[in-house]
C-alpha cells in the first residue's frame, strides 16, 4: 500500500513536471509572440548578419526575447542566418517567425526614372537594396564589363532603362547591374533593331538620341514629333543645335556646378565640348540624361513632317511650336523670349 502511494506520487510529480514542460514549450513555440500594432513589420538582415544583429531589430518587435532565443537556439537559427528581406505578422509565434526569416526572403520592388548620371542611379539603387551606392559606381563603370557588351563610358547610362522591376533586398551590385543588362537584351527585340537600322542609329545612338528629345519634352505625345525634327536634320547633315547638350556641356564645367540654367544664352555656345551641338554635328558621344521609355519608343516611331525647327510655346508651357523654316522659327523663339523676360528668367 504504502509503495503504491509513492508510485502514484511519483506518477503525479511526473504528470506536473511533464505539464511544466509542455507548457513551456507551447509558449515558447506557439504562444504569440509579436509587440506591434500595425498588421506586418519587416526586418532586413545584412549579408554575412550574425544573430546579435538579428536579434537587435527583432528585440522592439517581440514580447519575450528571451523565449525567442531559447527556441531561435533550439532550432540552430542562431547558427545559420539568412540575408534578406523577411515579413513578421502581427500575432505570429516563434516558430512561425524563425520559419519566416529563415526561408522566406520577399522581394522588394525597384523603380528608377530622371536620373542624369550612373552616380545619381546609384545613389537611388542604393535606398533601394543593399548594396551601397560606391560599389553599384564601380561595377557599372567597369570598363570590361562596359567593352564586352558594346557600351563606353559615355553610353552606360542607356543600359538601365527607367521601370519598375522586383529584386531581393540582399541583391549584389553585380546582380543588380547583370539583371539590367538582360532586361536592356529583351527590350532590343529584332523590330527594334530593324528600325533603329532604318534610322541608320544603333541602339546606342537612339538612346542618346532619346535623353535629348526627352530633356526637351515631357510630353508623351509631342516626343514623335520632336525626334522627327532632330532625325530631319541629321538626315541633311545640319547640326543638332539642341539646347540640353549645351547645358549638360555647361554643367561639367566648375563655374556651373549647383547653378540651374533656365535660359541658353550664346556664351553656353562657346562651350568646348564634343556635347555642343551648335558646334559639332552629329549626335554626342553618349546620353545626356535618363531618357523615358516614351523618348525612346519615339525616336523608333517619329513623326514623318518637314520641320526642321521648334522652340518652346508661351502660351503652352511644356508644348513647342515647330516651323519649316529658320525665319518662322525665329518669330516663334522671339515671342518665347519676352515670355522670359517677362517672368525675369535672364539665365
């Protein structure tokens, strides 16, 4: 009898003890573990994180880190992080978090457009991912790279055409540049090759030739129609005469950093520089700005017309006038230039 009692305690200490435990481990597994409002947090854990880093954004974000780390331990996350990009719902518990940042690294969307020079597409890549704007520079400067695949120093920035695409967070600067590269391949479909080639441009030709319509207008539907006047004049052998090369050209020189140039005046056409298209003919040796997707499907389908040229319309800002002749023309820069100076615009 008296053996009996101690084998039913000993049972029921058992049964306490195993209780304990099972309890423990449902909370530490199971058991909501989250300590904010909003409905998902994100976290984004370097390459080559340690778990101390992890563990430092996870902290704010959790009731009991220390249940975390007992399990984090337990299921050797500690011991074998994952960089990324990792989504944390509201109410998750350990076991579901661990799983989430362990294998289910999302995606983050990258969007880039305007931008005048692989230094500020860096820059803007590099809010973007991981990877810091110096080593994104490097890579898309790198002059094997550039030569191996048909572009210069000058011609680089036509390779990132402006778009929205998804990446890792954790993506490398080479990835990233690589990815472009394939996407520049697909946009140049044979068709596109074909009509570049009836333009007599290479596709590096009808990107540059794209920064310059883009920079004079913004207007989708007007584009065609500028690229038609530009194409009309290479095609007679008349320089370009196009006012963004000038201030591009200007705005490599010293005295016109942090300067933003409103009106071309004739000392911007004494500018030494194979970018002044009022004294060299021909296109430039490479873009002077990120052109729109619109800008380029333009100079692919210009507007067949007899103009030769355009200058902007006071009475339709973002707009220009176009004219067949250098006489009609004037007129029309004449009447644009007393709007200027009107609105006290002298430079």
């Amino acid at each position: 009898m008296y053996i009996k009692k101690i084998l039913w305690a000993v049972a029921l200490i058992g049964l306490v003890i195993f209780g304990v435990i099972a309890y423990y481990i449902y909370g530490t597994m199971f058991s909501p573990n989250t300590n904010f409002e909003n409905e998902t947090a994100y976290i984004y854990v370097p390459t080559n994180a340690n778990y101390s880093e992890v563990r430092s954004q996870l902290e704010p974000l959790l009731k009991d880190i220390g249940a975390f780390d007992a399990l984090a331990k337990q299921k050797k996350y500690v011991t074998n992080i994952k960089a990324g990009r990792f989504a944390i719902s509201k109410g998750m518990n350990n076991n579901d978090i661990i799983n989430s940042i362990r294998s289910k690294n999302l995606p983050v969307k990258i969007a880039f457009n305007n931008q005048h020079s692989i230094k500020d597409l860096a820059g803007r890549i590099s809010m973007q991912i991981e990877a810091d704007s110096l080593t994104l520079e490097k890579v898309m400067m790198d002059e094997s790279f550039l030569s191996d695949n048909g572009f210069s120093k000058a011609t680089a920035l036509g390779m990132y055409l402006p778009n929205s695409y998804e990446f890792f967070w954790n993506t490398s600067a080479e990835t990233f540049r690589d990815r472009m590269l394939v996407e520049y391949n697909r946009f140049w479909t044979d068709a596109r090759k074909a009509k570049a080639k009836k333009l007599n441009l290479t596709p590096n030709e009808v990107i540059t030739l794209a920064s310059i319509v883009h920079e004079e207008s913004k207007q989708a539907d007007e584009q065609p129609r500028v690229a038609g006047v530009y194409l009309n004049r290479l095609r007679i052998g008349m320089p370009l005469q196009a006012d963004p090369t000038l201030k591009f050209a200007a705005y490599q020189l010293p005295q016109y950093q942090n300067m933003i140039i409103r009106r071309v005046l004739n000392i911007h056409k004494e500018i030494n520089s194979p970018y002044n298209t009022y004294q060299n003919s021909g296109l430039p040796p490479g873009l002077i700005a990120m052109p729109d997707l619109s800008a380029i499907k333009a100079v692919l389908n210009p507007e067949t017309h007899s103009y030769l040229y355009f200058a902007a319309d006071a009475k339709r800002l973002g707009y220009h006038k176009f004219a067949k002749t250098l006489g009609q023309h004037n007129n029309n820069a004449r009447e644009y230039h007393r709007y200027l100076s009107s609105q006290g615009i002298n430079k």
